[in-house]
C-alpha cells in the first residue's frame, strides 16, 4: 500500500479477540486526511470492535496505531470518540449541557471544573447540532436522535481533528440525519477527519468519501467509487471465513504465543 | 455509659434530655452520626449509579476480619487500629471481588458472594477465638456486627468525624470526573483519563465510609446506608449534584435519629434503627416525591383521564352536531355546531358512566365550553367549544387520513390509533400530518367524512391566550 501524506490514522497489522474468538485479523489501513470515512460490514463483523481497538478501549492481540504519526497518548487531544448511543445510560441524572461539557475534560487537571470559556466552547458545539434550545433539558427527556446529537455535539467540544463515530445514523430521525451529514461538510472544510461505522450501504456513497470493507478482516479500503463494487461487496457479506477463524480460534486457545519464540 | 440506663420507661424525658444537648457525650454521638450518614450517603450513590450497590455490602463484610487480626496481633483496640485493620482487609475483598472474574471462569455476582460469606466467616472465627482470650478491650469487638452507637468513645467520634468530612471534600474535589466515569466509561477512557486512579480511589473512598459506619451501623446493615438514601432521592431530584445533596441530607436524618433512639436505649443495636429509619424515609419519597411519586403519579393520571373524557365528549358534541338533519349534505364550513343535545343523545353515541358524564358536563360548563339549554334540559358547545370540538375532531380524521394514505392501514382499524392520538397531538404535531399528507388540507377522512378546518377560526387567538 502506498503511504500517505500526513495520514491521521495508520493501522497496523491489528489483531483482535473477544476471548478465544478472533474478531479482527490482521487488518492494515491508512486514510486520507480531511475526508469522510465509512466502515462498512456485516453484524459481526467487528466494525465497532475495530474502533474500540484503535481507541485503546479494547484489548488487542498485535498491531500498531499512529494516530497523526505517533500513539494515541500523545495525540489524545487531537481524536475524538462517539460511542454507540445504546452503550450509555439514559436514565442518569443528568441535563444536556453537562453531558457536553464532558468533552472538555480532557484538557482540565484532576481538580478542575468547566471554565466560562469550557461552557462557550459547549455552547457552539450545541449550536452546531441545533441543540442549544435543549442545554437544560434532562437527557432522559430526548428522542434517540437528540441524544446522538448530544454525544456529537460532545466529541465537537473536543476540538479534535480526528472523528471516531459509532453508528451515529442507526435508528435516528430525518432532522438528526440531516443534521449530521451538515455537519461532516463543516468539519470537512475545516480539514478535519471523520471514521465512521456505518450500517446503510445505500447511503455510503452519498455522505462518505472512503470505505473501509470489513469482515473479521480488511477486505478493501479507498474511495467509494473504486471499492464499493460488486465483487468487493460480494466479499464481504458473502460467505463467512470459517476456515480462517477456526485456525485462528485454535491458535489462541492453544496459548501457544506463550512458549513459541518469535524468531 | 453503663447498662443501668438500659432499662428506663420515661423515654419522653430521655427523649427530652437528649435533645437539650446538655450531655456532651450525646452531642459528639449526634455529630458522629449525622456526619457518617452525610457522607456515606454521598459516596453510596455513586456505587448506586455505576450498578455496584452490592459492593458496599461485600466490603462492609469484608472489613471484619481486618479488625480482629488488628486485635489479635495487638492485643488493643485504639480506633487508628481498627481502621486500618478493617481498610486493608476490605481493599483485600475488593482484589479478590476483582480479580476471580478477570482470570477465571465465576462471574462478578458470584465472585461478590463468594467475598463477601468467605471474610464474614473468617471475622467471625477470629471473633470467638477473641472472646476465649484473657484480654482487655475486647468487649466492645461483637458490637461492630449491629452497630451501637452509645458505645462510642470520644476518640472513636473524632476519627470518624475526620474520615466523614475527607470524604465529602474528596468527593467535591472529584465530582466532575466520578460522574463522567459513572456515566459513560469508555468515553472516559478515550479522552485519556486515568480510570484505575479514580476507581480505586472511589473504592478507597467507599471503603472508608464502610469502616467509620461500623460501629454505628455495623457490619450486617451498612449497605444500607450506602444505598438507601439514594435511592429514595432519585424520587425526588433530577440532576446529579442536587440528588446527592438529598441523599446525604436524608442519610444525616436517619444518623440523628438513630443517635437519639441509641441514647434512649444505649444497649439497642443501632444498625437495624438507622435502617428501618432510611427505609421509612425511602418509603415516604416514594409516595409523596413531587412529579415521579407514587400519589403524584395517580395525580397525574386522574387528571389525564378527565382531560380525555372532556374531549371524548366535545368530539361527541361535534358527531351529534354533524349527524343532525339540519346539517344534512351541507358544506362543513356551513355546518351549524350550536344545536342542543341532552344526556341520552350523547349515551346513544359514547359509552360512558351516566354519572361520570354528568360530572363531565358541568366540568364543561365551567370552563365555558358548553352551555346548559334551560327550556329543553339539554346543552350546547360555546363558540369555544366550537372551536375546540373541531380542533380535536380534525386531529382525530387527518390521523386517520394519514394512517391510511401513508401507512396503508385498513380502513376500519384506524378509528382506534386516532381515538387515542386525537388528545395528544400538539397543534405543530398536526401541521406536520397536514404536510406530510398527499394533498394538503385533505377535506375528507378515509370514512369519507368531511375533516373540519379549524385553522384561522376567529376564536383561536383567544384561545391561544
């Protein structure tokens, strides 16, 4: 694969497992800077768990990450994650706007609370999704396409140059959809980079300008018009890699990485 | 204090004597209690929010036998010791609680259980091996499983007045980042806070409001106190810090009380008072909490159910109006919506309680949308009960329209959604259904009914007020 210049994530030779089950094997890419990126796959295919791997959320078997050429510790503030909105607990105790002041805390010490400017910042960052109307509402009180745009307005407090999204259009309204896709125009002017699992291949070419192919491996990666073709998709939600996951599931099991030298 | 108070019939004068403060042994007593309640309150409910609320209960087990190997290894039982005695052995529980579902095949909940009954039994065979010994200082030791407040010495009081108020600050220090991690952990952890410092000092946090309760509440029942508090807030707050703030109130309640109760009757267990004291303060939350208690939800449902029954009957006003021969082939801008009808003209339509329609009519007529007609005992819609029967019968035949053109739903299953959506429909909601519909201000429903136009009504900028 040719480099690419300035590439905000390079992935390496990444491998992943949920137990003994392998979820991700061997899956290398680099992507462009500036553009929108969908991951597209089958249920199962470990397209979230890809994301969890690459944020460090999850264990991972082997690989490397560079996030703007270096680990994610030294790049952490330039990377912003948007977990799936069914992960979190709508029920807490807690309004719209502290949700999004959430986002500032990566760059406040241990002691620090959100400054007028933490709250300006969060303020824009509502604004952008066309939240503001709703900073003091209670999040128990939104329609599931509020709340995504409260974790988006939330990763937007970040500030960060790279955008990891979980599903951010699963099971969202029009208004939200919209909203959304504005939104990558915008951060796309501001050269900005957005990952995204994405679960509707009719859209894909609509709202991204890459497309990672994922199942249990990497099956393609590039622009949407050279890899979203029919023998690509054809790949990728055909038949199942039985064979590769078998061996691999054998080889964990055997935990034979503990005692086989590297050589 | 000494047994010979253990028996006394005129608690009234205890009750009052402790209440005048004079014995300044109750009153540190009093302090004590209030300010464990206070704080262990506080720290509980982020156990409660992460779904932990059974760990307080393990480690509170699992401080046990920290306090009798402190006691056995030193033969005294100065308070510095059995803290932290009973610290390590409950960060002990707390290893093994996490470690056996990282590395083997038991599950958290099992894990807890295994803990929780494993300490328990190992402080309770040090316990009696303790009471065979020649030792002074050990009579207080079996008072830490129930808790007895009366037998606390200043010394003990100071020491946790001291860990209760590290706890709070702590806690006020750290708030912002518990409630990140309690809310959305992996985010947390993507935007690079360091979650192992902050879970183990939330678990350091809730192991010393553990231990300092020991002796008030005890081993046995201080989950409790973690977590009955908050619960009981939940009714009543609907943001974090406000919630926490209750519970530690409510918490500082049952502390009082149960110094007061242990004053009265210094032999009494304290634990099982404070507890019955949380659990009837949970109770009352529960019932009276404005907005999400038991009898404000009634409230609330009383008061919807006669929103519907109202409109219910305008809408039949308006159906008789329609039906009437006067109003036979009209235009529906023509329709004359002012004719009278008496109680069995509406029966004949709607299925309703004589009695509960009668209430309903008069309820109408306050409000000014009906009008009672005296020669013929019969009633009529006001000018804005016009407006309002035609606002909701319109609701109510563009759902209908919509459910059908958009949705392809059977013609003579719709009347159903819309019966119920006719009363909860806003008026932009509506606007929506009108847009959304093939042709704009659709004139008739699938029945082929005319849909009234209410819109531009003259009276609805008077309603509107």
């Amino acid at each position: 694969m040719k480099a690419i210049q300035n590439s905000p994530l390079i992935v390496d030779q990444l491998s992943m497992r949920y137990q003994y089950k392998p979820v991700l094997t061997d899956v290398s890419f680099q992507i462009p800077e500036g553009k929108t990126i969908a991951v597209v796959g089958p249920n199962g295919a470990g397209k979230s768990t890809l994301l969890k791997g690459i944020m460090g959320l999850e264990p991972t078997m082997s690989g490397s990450i560079k996030f703007f050429g270096q680990p994610l510790d030294q790049k952490r503030l330039a990377v912003a994650y948007v977990p799936q909105r069914e992960e979190s607990d709508w029920d807490f105790p807690i309004n719209v706007m502290d949700v999004v002041l959430m986002g500032r805390h990566g760059q406040l010490k241990f002691w620090q609370r959100p400054s007028a400017q933490d709250i300006l910042i969060a303020e824009q960052a509502l604004e952008q999704v066309s939240m503001l109307d709703f900073k003091s509402r209670q999040i128990n009180q939104l329609s599931g396409g509020q709340q995504q745009r409260v974790f988006l307005a939330r990763a937007l407090a970040q500030k960060a140059s790279l955008y990891l999204m979980d599903e951010p259009f699963a099971g969202v309204d029009v208004t939200t959809e919209k909203a959304i896709v504005e939104l990558f125009e915008t951060l796309k002017t501001q050269n900005k980079t957005i990952v995204c699992v994405h679960h509707d291949l009719n859209t894909v070419s609509e709202y991204f300008d890459w497309v990672l192919l994922i199942n249990a491996r990497l099956i393609a990666a590039g622009p949407v018009n050279e890899v979203l073709t029919p023998e690509n998709l054809n790949k990728t939600y055909g038949g199942r890699l039985s064979l590769l996951n078998e061996m691999t599931e054998k080889l964990y099991r055997s935990n034979i990485d503990r005692v086989h030298d590297n050589g | 204090m000494g047994d010979f108070v253990a028996y006394n019939p005129s608690y009234w004068a205890l009750f009052v004597e402790f209440w005048q403060l004079n014995d300044p042994n109750a009153v540190w007593v009093l302090i004590g209690s209030a300010l464990l309640g206070l704080s262990a309150s506080v720290i509980g409910g982020f156990a409660f929010l992460r779904k932990r609320s059974l760990m307080g209960d393990a480690l509170a087990h699992a401080a046990l036998p920290g306090v009798m190997t402190a006691f056995i290894l030193f033969h005294a039982n100065t308070p510095i010791l059995m803290f932290l005695g009973a610290v390590s052995s409950s960060f002990l529980g707390l290893f093994l609680m996490d470690w056996l579902p990282k590395n083997t095949k038991i599950k958290p909940d099992a894990a807890m259980a295994i803990t929780l009954s494993f300490f328990f039994a190992l402080g309770l065979m040090e316990l009696s091996y303790i009471q065979g010994l020649e030792v002074a200082g050990k009579s207080g030791l079996d008072k830490i499983l129930f808790g007895q407040a009366a037998a606390m010495l200043p010394h003990d009081i100071y020491l946790l007045s001291i860990v209760a108020i590290i706890v709070l600050i702590m806690v006020a220090l750290f708030f912002q980042k518990f409630r990140l991690i309690a809310f959305n952990r992996s985010y947390a952890k993507s935007i690079g806070l360091n979650i192992p410092f902050y879970e183990v000092l939330l678990a350091l946090l809730i192991v010393m409001s553990v231990v300092i309760g020991l002796q008030i509440v005890g081993v046995v029942l201080m989950a409790a106190v973690l977590l009955t508090p908050v619960a009981a807030a939940r009714f009543w707050n609907q943001n974090l810090p406000g919630m926490l703030m209750t519970a530690g109130g409510i918490g500082a309640i049952s502390g009082v009380l149960s110094a007061n109760v242990s004053y009265m009757a210094p032999a009494m267990p304290t634990g099982p008072w404070m507890v019955v004291m949380l659990f009837i303060l949970f109770v009352i939350s529960f019932l009276f909490a404005p907005r999400k208690g038991l009898l404000s939800n009634l409230a609330q449902q009383r008061q919807l159910r006669r929103h519907v029954c109202d409109e219910n009957v305008l809408r039949t006003f308006y159906i008789l109006n329609e039906r009437h021969p006067v109003n036979d082939k009209k235009e529906h801008s023509a329709i004359d919506l002012g004719l009278a009808f008496g109680e069995e003209a509406i029966l004949a339509v709607r299925g309703i309680a004589i009695g509960k329609l009668k209430q309903t009519l008069q309820r109408l007529e306050q409000k000014g949308l009906l009008s009672r007609t005296h020669d013929t005992d019969g009633w009529r819609l006001t000018e804005m009960g016009m407006f309002a029967a035609m606002t909701l019968t319109r609701r109510h035949r563009l759902w209908e329209s919509y459910l059908t053109e958009q949705l392809d739903m059977d013609v003579n299953k719709v009347h159903h959604y819309a019966e119920q959506i006719e009363h909860l429909l806003t008026d932009e909601e509506t606007l929506q259904i009108e847009q959304a519909l093939a042709q704009q201000g659709a004139l008739r429903d699938p029945h082929g009914r005319k849909i009234p136009d209410s819109r531009n009504h003259p009276i609805q900028d008077e309603v509107a007020k």
